[in-house]
C-alpha cells in the first residue's frame, strides 16, 4: 500500500527590523513561510538574498562597498560594471517594507506590520535591513557587516501553494499589472533584468484624469522641471527587491481608490520607472 502523503503547510515567521538591527532565528526548517516584519522605527525595510554556496559574506559585502564607495577619477564605466558585478553575484528573493508612523504621504501598513511569504530551500540565506536592496542604512550609510544575518536553511525541500491576487511582470519599456485588483492579497512579482525589482503604486487623487499623466503635469519633464500638478496623496512601496529570473511573493493591503503602478527599483543609470520616460500601468483597487 502506497504510503500516504501530506500537503506542505505554510508557517509562520516573525522578524524585527530596528534600528538596522534584524531580530530573528538563525535556523529555520525548509519550506513556505508567512513572513511578517515588524518595527520600532517609523518604518523599516527587510531584504532576503540567497547566495551560490561558494560565495561567502565577507566577499559579497565587499563587493557591495566597491559599488557604493567612488574613489577619484573612477570611471562611470567602473562604476556601473562593480554594481553590477555585486547585483548579480547573489540572488535577491523578496522581502518587505513596513510603515508605522507615515512621513511623506507613505500609506500606513495595517496594523503596523508588513507580511511577504517566501519559500526557503536547503541552504545559506541572508537577511537584512535595506535600501533599495542594499545593505544601507536610511543615513546613507552602509550597514555593518555584522548586523547581516546568516540563516541556514534544514530538512527536506517543500513547496506550498500561496494564494495570488495579480502578477506583475515588467517587459521592456511597459508594466504588465492587472487594470482591477482586489483590496488586498499576494502580488507575484517577477524579476526584471538590470534592476533589483520593487513594486510602488502611487495613489492618483479623484479629479486627476488619464490626460494629466504625463511628463509636465503629473511627473517631471526630460529636462528635470518639476511637475506642474500634485497628482498623488499616497504611496506604497512592495519589496524587498528580486532579481532577473527569480520571483517574490508581497502582500499588500490598500484602500480603494484610483493608482498608477511602476517599477520602483533603480536601473543601472539610476532611473526608477517615472524617469525619464514615464512607465507605468493604471490600477483599480476596489
């Protein structure tokens, strides 16, 4: 008689993010969790990176400084090659940004908490407080090393099915993103090639027209001119970040409401998806 078989479950996991500190377990079982991210702060954000088992912390991190640091006469070309180099190095698998107390029309998180899921595999991943996907601190300055956490991952690789509510993809010079999506649920994010991939949605406010959204009114022009028009009263930022040919798993929870979708990542000339051109997918929150 065949033996009988059991359907993965999803478990939860608790993880705080303070003052650049990340509070949590070091060894975690393999499988799907509810990842759900908690702060101190005002508002704090998590990244989840897995690296190749040769690649160790010591080295990536110092690969990360050649990108963040300049020295004189640097080239551009150097500049953008060491980045890229640490970008690619590892593999960025998702994580959360959590709003506590809104400062610049940030939309609060309900509830004070921020939840992605994620599946871990057997293995190494780290997990830290980010910008951008960068081991950075909101001074600007780089994260210690230490304040990395190394988790190992044990046991038998499982998968469990996660609910979705809209995937987003973004193909060259468009945002694939459903025009109506429910209040709340997962956004599968897939990852863009030469960016480390986020999600924002701004909240277009109720007399702004399709007509106005474009370079001059609701976003600066090519030459860098501030918009004429203040189109938006909140925004949302989905990430951690993830890499070409991986995906991640963010939720969200939004009041109803009219809001423009893009790609909230920054390129290798450091443009995000309004700038210069732009880009961006209408969206129903209803």
């Amino acid at each position: 008689m065949p033996a009988a078989t059991t359907t993965p479950r999803i478990r939860s996991l608790n993880v705080a993010v303070s003052g650049g500190v990340t509070t949590m377990p070091t060894r975690l079982m393999a499988g799907t969790y509810y990842v759900h991210l908690s702060t101190l702060d005002s508002g704090a954000s998590l990244q989840v990176v897995r690296p190749p088992s040769t690649l160790s912390l010591a080295s990536w991190y110092a690969r990360y400084l050649a990108c963040a640091t300049h020295s004189p006469g640097e080239s551009y070309a150097t500049s953008v090659r060491q980045c890229r180099y640490w970008r690619t190095s590892a593999t960025f698998v998702g994580g959360a940004n959590v709003v506590r107390v809104s400062t610049y029309d940030q939309l609060v998180n309900p509830g004070g908490r921020a939840t992605f899921a994620i599946t871990l595999a057997p293995g190494r991943y780290w997990f830290y407080a980010d910008t951008g996907g960068a081991p950075q601190l909101s001074n600007g300055k780089p994260l210690p090393r230490i304040r990395i956490r190394t988790v190992t991952v044990v046991g038998a690789s499982q998968r469990a099915a996660v609910p979705v509510a809209a995937v987003l993809r973004f193909p060259p010079g468009s945002v694939s993103f459903p025009r109506l999506v429910p209040r709340r649920g997962f956004v599968l994010g897939i990852g863009e090639p030469g960016v480390i991939t986020v999600l924002v949605l701004l909240r277009r406010k109720s007399w702004v027209t399709d007509a106005d959204l474009v370079p001059g009114q609701c976003f600066p022009d090519s030459g860098g001119a501030s918009q004429a028009l203040q189109c938006f009263d909140g925004y949302v930022r989905l990430g951690g970040g993830v890499s070409a040919g991986a995906s991640a798993l963010w939720w969200y929870d939004l009041p109803a409401g009219d809001y423009i979708a893009f790609q909230g990542g920054l390129d290798e000339a450091g443009d995000s998806g309004l700038y210069p051109t732009p880009t961006f997918a209408r969206v129903t929150v209803a």
